[in-house]
C-alpha cells in the first residue's frame, strides 16, 4: 500500500512547527478536518452499501421469483425456457456481485468509523497533555512574576529607609548651621527630596530604630532575592524542558495523529475505487464471459432461442398429450377398412431432431399389424390367397408379454389387467394402510396372476377373495409391470431419465423428466399416464392411507425404471458393469417417479381436460 499513499514522517514539518508559536492549535484544528472528512466518507460508504445491498437482494428475489412463477405458469418450454433460466441465474449473480460489494463497503466504513474514534481520543489526551505543560509553565512564570515584585517592594522599602537615615544625618547638620547663622540649600533640597521620595520621616525617630529597621529589611531584601533567583532558575528551566522535549513530543504526537486519519482515509478511498472497478468488471464478465467454460453470457443465451424448433416440439407433444384425440379416428386395424398411414415427406429437421415424438403413426402399430399388398407383378402361379393380408401373430397371456403387442391385440388404449387392478384398488384399497408397499400373501398372488394370464376379461376382482386383502391385487399389478420384457419408461431412455433426476432445480429437472416422458413410445405414455393418475388419487389419501408422493416412488421407481441389462445396447453403448450401476441409481429411479407424480397434472393433464 506504500504505493497508493505516502507514508513517513517529515522532521523539517515538526521543526517549523516548534518555530510556531501556533502550533499546536493548529494540528488540532487540522485534525479536527480530517475527521470530518473520515466520517463523510464513512457515511458515503454505508448509504452506499445499504443501496448496494437493498438493489441485489431485491435483483436476487425478484430473479428467483420470476423462476419459481414460470415453473407454475405453464409458459413456454424448450430453448426459450433454456435461456430464460440461464438468464435469471446470471441475474442472481449479478446480485450476488453487488451484495458482497455491499459487505466490503460496510467493513470500511465501520473501520473508518473506529479510526475516527482512535485518532479522537488519541488527540484529546495529547490536547490534555499539552494544556497541561502549558498551565505548569504559566504557574511557574506567574510564580516567578510574585518573586520579583515581593523583590522590588523589599528593595524600595530598603531605599526609603536609607533614605530617612539619610535624611536625620542632614537635620542634625542643619541645625549646627542654623545655630551658627549658616544655612544650605543643599540639605534642604536633600530632605525634601527625601520627603518626597518616602514620605515617611517621623520627626524626632532614634537614629537606633532606623538602624534595626534597616537590618530588618535588609534581611528580607536577602531572602526575597533567594526566592526570586530560584523562581527564575526554575522557569528557565522548565521553559527549556517544555520547548526543547514537551512540546517537540506534544506537536510529533499531533502530527502522527493527521497523518493516521489522513492515510486511513485515504487508503479506503484507494480501496473503494478498486473494489468498485472490480464490481463493474464482474457484471460485465458475468454477462459477457471471457471464456467458453464460463458458460455463454445473456446476449448469446437470447440468441439461442429457436421459436420455430420449439414450436414443432410443442406442436408434436400437444398431440401426443390430448390423445385420444376427439376427432375422427385416423387409423385402426386393417379388417375394420382403415388405410395404412400415408408415408410422411422427408423432413430433414425431423433427422435433426431424432427425440422428437412421432405423430403420424402410433409406435404400437408394428408392420404385422398392416396389410401386405402384393406387388402385381409377381409369379403368375400365386392364387388369391397370396395376395391377401397374412395375419398378425398374436400371443395369449397377459403377464410377460409385450406392452403394445398387449395393446394391439386387445385394441385397447390401455392395458386391460392396469384398469381391472387399479379399478378394484380404488374401489377397496384407497385406504388401506401401505397400499402397495405391503406385499401380498405369494401363494393368492401366484393364483390370481394364473387367473389373469387365462381369462382377464373374465376375472372378477370384486369378490371377496380378492378384496378381503387388497394387497394380493396391488402385489398383481406391480408383478405384471415387473415381468414387461421391457419396463415401463424403456431401456433406451433410460440413461435420460436417470441424468434429468440428478437435476438440482425443481423447476428444470421437472422439464426435462417431461420431455423424456413426452419421447416414450405411445403405448408405454399412455399406460404411465393412467398408472401416474392412480398412484396420484392413492396420494392424495396419504393422511389415511400413510403413503406419500415419495413412499409410492420409492416402490415403483425401481420397477418403472430399469437399466438394461448388462452387455446390451439399448442405450447407445455396451453396459458391463453388472449390478453397480443399478445401486448407484437407485435414488435417481426414485427421484424421477417422484418428480413425475408430483408434476402428474402439469405433464399428462390438460387444464381442458377433467381429471
């Protein structure tokens, strides 16, 4: 800091100021200057700093505010809610700049604070001190002033004595000559003079009374002359010790006074310009970085808004979320004379975009499913039979067998045995303490999966068999979700639910567990959509019922959310780390079931649409 201010003591100021008579009065006024001017500068600093503060804290609300507002008002998602959010967080950091600017100002003024109260009471004492000295040197002067006048009285009484004594001399003189005729003018001038000098000639005194009265002043003439010298001797040197130590100390203590004030001052000056170019370096880094891995600034995040491609992804899940669609049916099986789709142009942003959800043809229509026409030009021998559809290879059962083959093959929307079990445990089960995570007895729930895998249509879960312990049903159905050859969420998307769960926002991880549900195959979104919607009624009995939001994902995350298996490639890439990988997610399965359900009416639900 040698550099900001200039430090050191200068003798050549301390000598000229001992030259002045002035000087110590003057550093105290001096003093007295720079305090006021250390204390304006420490209420700048904290006015400052309490707008500082007051405009991040409310640059820091009103940012998380305006996120927390659009997670619940339902605007726009995609790029734009991208770069809305990336633009609200560099506005909190702006405020986190400004309010960490605002302790720093705080801390220098409360500094300039104390200092102003140290150098107060360090130039009072020296003030204290000063007057001090000064009052002993005034006593011992005024002292000095009293031995000298008692010195001067004594010595005029001396001389009037002397005086009279010489005046006696001259009458006895005088009357010798009168007496012989003879007068002179000399003595009489010498006794009016002598009368007139002490006034005090008694006519007729003993020439002895004089004489004693002179001795006796004479004495006192001595001893007052002693006292004087000493009063003098003592002034002397108390006038020394006070201009040639006391005051040399007094003034350098003044002047060391200034200077701390001064330099203080000064150095939280040089200190608050540098940490607010530092503050205004940091917002203008914070929205322009310097570097790429300090994320893009606020102008390229309001660039990266694509309104068209956001649309498109808008367009294709709002059709897929208000399915069924209300309008005529579009497609059906081939034997009720529905056509096969209309192959859709080549779309190069659909390349671009390959997680986009597909409108066009439902993914649970598998090409067994359509009509084989043949070409006309085949080998003349082939008869009639040939050149009509060949039928779908359908599998019996229920348990274990492929959700949209399920779906097909029942032309269903949604999976049978899902509407007959949740059905009947909303009928009996809605407050059935631990509805789900209480196991059923295994051998009425290995009898009532047989029952289901023969005759779904047939069974009757509504007979006391079955709701004497509902249990056994929920311990059905989360059976049959077990045995899919594929869980619910899928294989490939797996890996994509786990990242968005390790999302620390709520309001973003809540978006991208949306799309991710939004990219599931449509018979899969359609059986979580129904299944979301009955494990959300079973929570809202949770007072009863003693199962949470977080319960019911801690039973089924692991069992909508699996990894694939080891050494497959559903997900892009080989996994060959057995079971470590399962472990390591579990919580993350939990944390997306829990995050889907908790958002269940703002991911499947319409606002047009009853619940």
């Amino acid at each position: 800091m040698d550099e900001v201010v200039q430090t050191g003591f200068d003798e050549s100021i301390l000598r000229a100021l001992c030259d002045m008579d002035c000087g110590v009065p003057l550093l105290l006024d001096r003093i007295k200057q720079s305090m006021v001017s250390c204390r304006e500068a420490s209420a700048f600093f904290k006015k400052r700093a309490q707008l500082e503060d007051e405009y991040g804290r409310n640059m820091q609300k009103l940012a998380r505010t305006t996120t927390d507002v659009y997670a619940t008002n339902g605007g726009k998602a995609g790029s734009f809610v991208k770069a809305w959010q990336g633009a609200m967080k560099i506005h909190e950091a702006v405020a986190e700049n400004r309010i960490k600017f605002a302790q720093r100002l705080n801390e220098m003024s409360e500094e300039l604070n104390a200092l102003a109260k140290e150098v107060d009471k360090n130039r009072k004492q020296t003030k204290d001190l000063a007057i001090k000295y000064e009052r002993s040197l005034q006593d011992a002067e005024a002292t000095s002033d009293r031995a000298k006048a008692r010195y001067d009285a004594t010595g005029e009484e001396l001389e009037r004595i002397l005086i009279m004594k010489e005046g006696e001399s001259m009458k006895e003189t005088g009357v010798q000559q009168n007496r012989l005729g003879q007068s002179s003018n000399g003595g009489k001038r010498a006794i009016g003079k002598a009368v007139a000098k002490g006034g005090m000639l008694l006519m007729g005194r003993n020439p002895a009374n004089i004489q004693r009265q002179e001795e006796d002043v004479r004495a006192r003439l001595s001893t007052s002359s002693d006292t004087f010298r000493k009063a003098v001797l003592d002034v002397q040197h108390m006038r020394q010790e006070y201009f040639n130590f006391q005051l040399p100390r007094i003034l350098r203590s003044l002047k060391e006074c200034a200077d701390e004030i001064d330099l203080g001052t000064q150095y939280h000056l040089s200190r608050y310009s540098f940490l607010f170019e530092t503050t205004a370096l940091n917002d203008g880094v914070t929205l322009t970085p310097l570097g790429q891995d300090d994320g893009p600034g606020l102008k390229p995040l309001i660039e990266s808004i694509d309104n068209r491609a956001d649309f498109k992804v808008y367009m294709q899940n709002y059709a897929v979320v208000h399915a069924p669609h209300r309008g005529p049916r579009r497609e059906g099986p081939w034997q009720e004379g529905f056509l096969p789709p209309i192959a859709p142009l080549h779309d190069k942003s659909a390349e671009a975009s390959p997680n986009m959800r597909a409108i066009s043809t439902p993914h649970f229509i598998n090409d067994q499913a359509l009509p084989k026409i043949n070409d006309r030009n085949d080998r003349n021998d082939r008869n009639d039979r040939d050149r009509t559809p060949t039928a779908p290879i359908i599998r019996p059962g229920t348990f274990g067998v492929d959700l949209g083959e399920q779906m097909v093959r029942d032309a269903v929307e949604v999976p049978k045995v899902l509407v007959k079990c949740t059905a009947a445990i909303e009928k009996a089960g809605l407050d059935a303490q631990g509805i789900y995570r209480i196991s059923g007895t295994k051998s009425k729930v290995a009898k009532l999966k047989a029952t289901l895998d023969r005759d779904v249509d047939g069974t009757n879960l509504d007979a006391d068999e079955w709701t004497s312990d509902i249990n056994v049903v929920s311990s059905a159905l989360k059976l049959w979700l077990r045995e899919l050859p594929e869980p619910l969420l899928t294989f490939g998307l797996y890996q994509g639910f786990v990242d968005a769960a390790k999302i620390e926002n709520d309001r973003l991880r809540h978006i991208r567990l949306h799309e991710k549900v939004n990219e599931l195959p449509d018979p899969n979104y359609a059986t979580l959509k129904y299944l979301m919607g009955h494990l959300n009624l079973i929570a809202e009995r949770e007072s009863v019922n003693q199962m949470s939001v977080f319960n019911l994902a801690v039973v089924f995350g692991p069992t909508l959310l699996c990894p694939p298996p080891p050494g497959s490639i559903s997900t892009g890439q080989i996994s060959n780390d057995g079971d470590s990988q399962p472990l390591q997610d579990t919580s993350c399965q939990v944390k997306a079931i829990e995050t889907i359900l908790e958002h269940y009416k703002d991911i499947f639900i319409d606002e047009n649409e009853s619940t």
